[in-house]
C-alpha cells in the first residue's frame, strides 16, 4: 500500500553512531571513509579478497572510480551487490558498469537520523486505496528524484508538509515543522504536465493512471456507465442511468430481456427458445425479418398498425383499406370501395329470401341462431353475425367484458361485426365495459412489446416528461408527485421541481448547498477537486479544499512547484528564499533542504559546513561522510579498539591512457547490402551532377549561338502572357520560334509560281533543243533527208521518248562520219560528265577520243538493235558499210574511197537516186 509507511518500528539502535560500533568501509564516488555506522541506504558491495564489505551511497560509479579500493571491488569478477529496500541499478537489481545506484520512485523511511536503522520503501501508489495514511515513526527521509510527498506530523496533526528533497535529520525542520513521526498523505511523481486529478496518479512515465471507471488525459472524468465523485458503476438492471462525474446514478433506461430485435423480431415477443411470437396480424416479411409485414385479410394502417379487412374481402390495400378481392358471392360496394357487399339469396322460384334465411331450394330456410345473414344452416355459414357475436377466422365468437374476443387476443369490433388486432407494439389490449356502444378507439394496450413502456393505454418508447418508469415492473409509467417538474425512482425523487425551486439530491430547496451549482433547475455537484465552482469541469473551480489548495487556472491542485511554498494568507504559491531548494514559508528559516552543495540543514537553516577529513557533502543526501561514519580517536586510557588497515582507501586511480575494446569482426550481411547501397547511392548522386554539369555547359553553349545568330530576343507583352499562362497552368514550355523577315503571302505566291515557269520554260527549251538534234540525224540539218530507209524503221512515240532522254540518244556519231561512213580523224572533245539525262546537251562529235590516223581502221561495227543503247546506221554509213565489203580485202581501210561507175546507171550510190 502505498501509505503503509512503515508500522511502528522500535528504536533498537541510539542516535549515536557509535552506541553500537560496527566497522565498515562507506564510499561514494570519489572517496572512501572507514569507521563505525549504522546507515542501511544504498548498497553493500562484497567481492573475494576484500578486507571489508563496503556501503555504496546513491551516485554512478564507473571502472575508474577512485579509490583504489573502490576500484578493485567494482571491477573484480567476483563482485556481488545486496540492495536497501527500494534501491536499484537503473531497473535492475545486479551489479554491471556504469553502476547508477538510485532509489526508485518513492520514499525511503528510516526510523533513525542520519539514514540509519531499518528501512522501509513506499513506492509510487498504482490506485487511490493505497492512500490511506498510516502514522509512523522516522527520523530520516529519501525521497526519489522529481518525486514529492505531503505528510503531517502525526496522525491527529492538519499541518501538511510537502517534502521534495531527502531530509537526513526530520528534527532539523523549521521550527513548528519538526517531525518525530509522520503519516504520508499523498505521494506522486512531478512528471505529469498537466498534473493529474484528485483521482489520478502520475506515474514516472509522466502519464495519469486512473483508477477503475475514471477517463481523460488527467482521470478528470467518469467512463460511461459510471457516476459520481468516485465513479461508481451504474446500478445492476440498468442499460443507461445518470451517469458522469456530477450524475445522480438513476437508473434511466432498465435492462431489457429478450428484446424483439435478439431474433430478428419488429411486432412479436422472442422466446426462450429464440423463435418469435408475432402479434395478431403480423407475419414474416420478404427479407426475412419476423413480424414486420401484415398477413393476409389485414392492411396497414396509416399509424403503422395491421388492421382487419372487411366482412367479404380477401385483399385490401395499405393505407386506404380498400378492397382488392372479394370473396366469392360477394360484390364490391360502388359507394364505400372498403366494403364488399353479399348477393341476396333467392330460391329457385325468385323469391328473395329475407335476413336470417337463406335459399334451400324453392323454400327460405332460417339461418343458425348465431348468425345475422348467411348462406348457409351452420354457423360457419354466418355473413354478418348476430348480436353480440363476432366474426372470427369464418366462425362468429362472443367478446368478455373487456371486449377481447373468445379464444384470442384481438378486440371485438361493433363497426366491422369482426376481431380486429391490438396495435402493433401491444401484446394485449382491451376496452374498459365493453359493450354493443363501444367503438375502437377506447382500446387500451395492457401489454408491450419488450422495450416499449405503457403510457396511459399506448405502448411508447419512452415515458414522457413528467412521468417516471416505474421499478416494480419496468414497464408502466407513473405521474411524479405535484412538487416535482420530473423525476425518476419514485414519485418524490425530483430532478427539476415546480414553483422556481431548485432540485438538489432528489428534493426540491430555495437555494443550492455549497460544492454544488445551478444549473436548469436543479442543483449539479461540483468536480470532486473543488470546494466551490462555476461548472461541472476540474478547470472551473472557484475555491479549493484542503487537500487541493493550490487555485490555478480554475484548476486546484495538491502542490506548487519545488521550489515555491503555498501561503495560506494570499491563497498563492511564493517562491522560496534563494538559499533553499524547497521551504514550507518565507525567508532563509523555513527551508526544507539547501539549494547549495555545500550547506546543510540546520533548524530550518541553511548554514554552511566544513566536513572532516577534507570529505564533501554527499550528492542528494544533504549530509557530510564523515557524519554518516565515526572515525575513532584514541583519548587517554579508554579509547575504542582499532580499525583494521585497508591499503587502497585513499590512493586514487592511476591516469590509464584509454585502451581501445575494438574487436575485429565479420560483417553482418545487412552491413554488406547497407554499404553496397551507400555505394551506389553516391554513385549515381556523382551521374547525376556530372548531367547536371553537362547540361549547364550545353545550355551555355546553346545561349551563345542563340545571341550570335540573334534568336534569343527578347519577349514581347504577348510572349511574356504565354509564359504566364503556362507557368500557372503546369504546361509545358512553347519553344520560341526564330525570327525570319516577314513576306507577303502574295509575293511568296508570285515567287512559288515565277519558279515553277523557268522550270517549265527550260523543259521546253530541252526538248526542242534534243528534237532539232534527231531530226537533223535524221537527214540533213536544213530538212529531212531525200534518201530512202535501207530499212523499215519504226517507232513507237514512247520509245522515242524513252530514246530521246537516254544517255545513248546524248553521244552520236558525227555528221562527218553520218555522210562518208569512216570515223572521224581528229580527237573528239571529252564532254563533262552527268547524270542527269536533261542536263545532257547533243553534241555533234563522237563519244571516240582515239585517232583515226590508223591505216586499217577497224571495220563499223554491227548496228545494235537495242533502242536504249544504239540506233538504226544513217543512209550514208550503210553504203559505205556495202561498199567496203564489196571491195577486195587489200583495198579495205583505204583513206579515200574510189568511186566506181558514179556516173554511170548502174551506180548503188544512194546519193544519185
């Protein structure tokens, strides 16, 4: 618990040190002093080889920590730890480096000054049942840091202290605080910002820890379904009541069993056994839920009730009730269409039969005594049924006085002459005296469907307002007492009150009582944390209680900060004097510890002090070492027996340079794939940078042929509203189009057109030019040749045109050769080489640049037939070709030819012809 603080615990050891002289080395880091203690804090440390078992204090310790001594036992391999109650190392209790040796959160009691004699540990309280205080005897105190404990000075005392600090004399207090015994009223850790609720426990962690039923950030308010300052659960039988921190815990809204919806039911009751019990005119709907569709022969009314059909009708429509079918032997009724009317009976010889008899042949027969009109002698026969009769599945019954019809739960109708159905949430209903007078519309439910309450005679789903549910059968509703605007339980428990009173606990008073408020008529409980408030909120308190007496921000809370002090006169928190760390008043004599490393608490003072033994003030502790250990001193014939010599205590460590603990090991492969990904990251951030690079250098370049071809000018007010429409619609950039003269289209046209004619006109001059060339090889260059073909020479106009444009028709024979048939004897020009056909001019000289100076020229080779590559020999060439083969063989290649009998008639010169 967290407030056993500590039974009563006899003083079995003296105030002083050495009453009981018990040798022992205790240390903190840094130093180490033998002699005679008592204290029990910290921790015993014990290795092999140890002369003495050594006390640590609170503090880190290391394997450099002097001394010598101090050294050796933390680092030996058998070393071992024994913890004080509360102590640790860290959050364990086993000796490893660095040793961080410091009490856990909560408080350490000692029965004696100076840390001495049994310890008790309180650790932080986990639920508010381990508050209750308990008065204990002590006259030391540690406290674990950011930790504070109030406690009073005894179990009859209402002064309360708030402690943040470890007090190593609880007599050394301010005067009028000195404590001899104490009970602990509260304990919480200062880590929670905002501070937690009166309900709340702020953990180490800085978080609240609400206790069962309590909710929010600083357990400031109730769970749903608990209420009041302690929030307890609502009562047993109970689905909602007034619940939250300010609520009443009046039930609201009671446990329902077997409700209609736990087997899928809307107008029925469910069973033990789950099956659904639907209410007279209900059934099964198509989606399968039970009891949510009217049967056959009912209709849906327009207040959501199945009602009966009329006498002779099958089938009617919902909301109107007319008839769709009628039964057979009856008509529909022209003036009321919800009526079905019966075709009289009439006998075979015509006569109508009157009511209460039907047609049996050529008679009328009387019908049976239960029926009105039949067509029929049994009662099953009935149309309308008699007087105090009702129709009932084809049947006419009798109605009780309650105007229930025999053998159901429906309700006789004087109208129809027919049992209609109870509404669709009663399970039962009557009509108070029920006689042949009585109409429908005194029904009256008796019965609901669970989860609907009876309202006078109507089943609803809530009891109206002035009204409350009444506990004896959680069903009917009963009107509150007269006093009472609503209520709830009973009659005379009022939540609002009549006549401008204010309901507050179930009564109605003038004036609400203090730690409640007004609020819509009834007085509301303030926040368990305030005594007065504004508001059912932890933050709208207007005073405080004792407990809580610090107002801050409307929020009352059970401390100020370490270093302020509450002043009961102002009601406020006042910082402390600058020489304490924490006080109960103001000035230097209301301390409760030092705020200086090197004073101490003396009466509520801080003095300042010289230790013995060139020892300091221990850390957190607020006491010398050599005031927690007695060093005797030999004095005259009674002196204490000897310490024994412990080597080491005062040598400190030896300065080690720093050896390095590096080991060499493998590489995990996770380490292998991170430095292979870290290569390659750095790899690809160089690519990307040499781009980058590279990209500038093409765009410097680019930008200087820009500027020295004159394409980079400037954006006009139309280019710049481009670039900002683009900017601020995410397109991408138009590239700038370089700038050339502006020219007319007309004159662009004229020039298309001036180009297009030259081509043409030089076309034309071609063909002319390579037409005089054939015609004047043809025959004579003045006309066409007189001399007949040597033979039929033909062709077709697309041969010749094909002639005319080859490289063969462009490299002909000279006309010196055409007109003697023998070469020519001079070197022919070379012509320049085309390729182009139409570029070729006709050249008059022969493709031969050889010389004809040969004495036997060779003989004119055979005319090819090829029309691309030769052409038909002139009239000329083929007599001289006739006349060398017929001359003998020594005369060929002759210079001169001979003419022979050119005169004569006999001549084959074609040239006489």
């Amino acid at each position: 618990m967290i407030l056993s603080v500590l039974a009563a615990l006899p003083f079995v050891l003296s105030t002083s040190v050495a009453a009981q002289p018990t040798p022992a080395v205790v240390c903190v880091a840094g130093q180490c002093l033998q002699g005679y203690t008592n204290i029990t804090t910290g921790a015993t440390l014990s290795a092999q080889g140890l002369p003495s078992s050594i006390r640590l204090l609170p503090g880190q310790y290391t394997s450099d920590t002097s001394p010598q001594l101090l050294h050796v036992a933390l680092t030996s391999s058998s070393a071992s730890l024994s913890m004080s109650p509360g102590f640790a190392n860290g959050n364990s209790t086993l000796l490893s480096l660095p040793l961080t040796l410091a009490l856990q959160p909560g408080l350490a009691t000692y029965p004696q000054a100076n840390y001495s004699g049994p310890s008790t540990f309180t650790a932080l309280p986990t639920n508010n049942a381990s508050r209750d205080s308990t008065s204990t005897a002590a006259g030391s105190v540690i406290l674990a840091s950011n930790v504070w404990a109030a406690v009073s000075a005894g179990s009859g005392s209402t002064d309360r202290i708030v402690l943040w600090d470890s007090i190593p004399d609880l007599s050394q207090l301010p005067s009028g605080n000195a404590l001899s015994s104490i009970s602990l009223l509260d304990i919480q850790s200062a880590a929670c910002s905002p501070p937690c609720a009166g309900a709340g426990i702020c953990s180490a962690a800085g978080t609240c820890t609400c206790p069962q039923g309590f909710s929010g950030a600083s357990c400031e308010s109730c769970a749903t379904g608990f209420f009041g300052a302690d929030c307890q659960a609502c009562p047993a039988g109970c689905t909602s009541c007034d619940d939250g921190i300010s609520g009443s815990g009046r039930c609201l809204s009671p446990t329902v069993s077997n409700p209609p919806s736990s087997c899928n039911c809307l107008n029925g009751v469910c069973g033990s056994n789950g099956q659904c019990t639907c209410n007279a005119g209900w059934t099964t709907a198509s989606n399968g839920t039970a009891c949510a569709k009217c049967a056959d022969g009912f209709f849906l009314s327009s207040d959501g009730n199945c009602q009966a059909c009329q006498l002779g009708c099958t089938q009617c429509a919902d909301g109107t009730g007319d008839c769709i079918a009628c039964k057979s032997g009856f008509t529909q009724n022209a003036n009321d269409r919800t009526k079905c009317i019966a075709q009289q009976s009439a006998t075979s010889t015509g006569t109508v039969c009157p009511d209460g008899s039907f047609a049996s042949g050529a008679n009328c027969t009387q019908c049976s005594p239960l029926c009105s009109t039949c067509n029929g002698p049994s009662s099953s026969d009935c149309i309308v049924c008699g007087a105090g009769q009702y129709s009932l599945n084809g049947n006419c019954v009798s109605a009780d006085g309650n105007g229930v019809c025999q053998g159901s739960s429906m309700i006789a109708d004087n109208n129809k002459h027919e049992c209609d159905a109870c509404p669709a949430k009663c399970t039962a209903c009557k009509i108070p005296n029920f006689n042949v007078a009585s109409t429908v519309n005194q029904l009256q439910c008796s019965g609901c469907v669970p989860g609907f309450v009876l309202s006078q005679g109507q089943c609803i789903a809530s009891c109206p307002s002035g009204t409350f549910l009444d506990p004896k059968d959680n069903v009917t509703c009963t009107a509150c007492d007269s006093s009472c605007g609503t209520c709830a339980g009973s009659s005379t428990f009022c939540l609002t009150c009549a006549n401008n009173q204010l309901a507050s606990g179930g009564k109605c008073v003038a004036s609400c009582p203090s730690n409640t408020f007004s609020s819509s008529g009834s007085c509301v409980a303030c926040h368990p944390d305030c005594a007065t408030c504004s508001g059912t909120a932890f933050n709208q308190c207007s005073s405080c209680p004792p407990d809580r007496p610090v107002l801050t921000n409307g929020r009352c809370l059970a401390t100020c900060s370490k270093s302020q002090f509450f002043d009961k006169t102002s009601s406020s928190c006042q910082s402390c004097d600058s020489s304490c760390s924490s006080c109960s008043g103001a000035g230097p004599s209301n301390c409760l510890a030092c705020s200086s490393s090197s004073q101490v608490l003396r009466g509520g003072s801080c003095v300042s002090t010289t230790c013995q033994d060139s020892n300091t003030v221990v850390p957190g502790m607020g006491i010398c070492l050599s005031d927690l250990v007695a060093v005797p001193v030999p004095s005259g014939t009674n002196s204490a027996p000897p310490l024994p010599t412990i080597s080491g205590i005062d040598t400190p460590v030896p300065a080690t340079p720093a050896k390095s603990t590096t080991t060499t090991r493998p590489l995990a492969w996770w380490e292998i794939l991170l430095m292979a990904l870290g290569c390659a990251f750095i790899f690809v951030v160089i690519l990307m940078l040499w781009r980058r690079r590279a990209r500038k250098q093409r765009a410097k370049r680019t930008k200087a042929f820009a500027s020295a071809k004159q394409l980079d000018r400037p954006l006009g007010w139309r280019g710049r509203l481009v670039r900002f429409g683009e900017r601020l619609f995410g397109h991408r950039r138009t590239r700038q189009v370089p700038a050339y003269a502006y020219e007319p289209e007309d004159v662009h046209l004229a020039k298309l057109r001036a180009a297009e004619e030259a081509q043409a006109h030089e076309s034309r001059d071609m063909d002319k030019l390579l037409d005089a060339y054939a015609y004047s090889r043809a025959g004579s260059s003045r006309g066409p040749s007189p001399l007949p073909s040597l033979r039929d020479y033909h062709e077709r106009p697309d041969q010749h045109a094909r002639q005319r444009f080859s490289a063969a028709s462009l490299q002909s024979d000279s006309l010196y050769s055409r007109v003697t048939g023998l070469p020519r004897s001079g070197p022919e020009p070379r012509q320049p080489v085309r390729t182009n056909p139409r570029d070729l001019l006709p050249s008059r000289f022969s493709d031969t640049t050889a010389s004809h100076k040969s004495p036997e020229p060779s003989p004119p080779l055979a005319p090819s037939f090829d029309a691309e590559t030769s052409r038909p020999p002139t009239p000329a060439q083929e007599y001289a070709r006739l006349v060398t083969l017929n001359q003998p063989e020594e005369q060929r290649g002759a210079y001169w030819l001979q003419p022979t009998n050119t005169g004569g008639s006999n001549s084959k010169n074609p040239f006489l012809r």
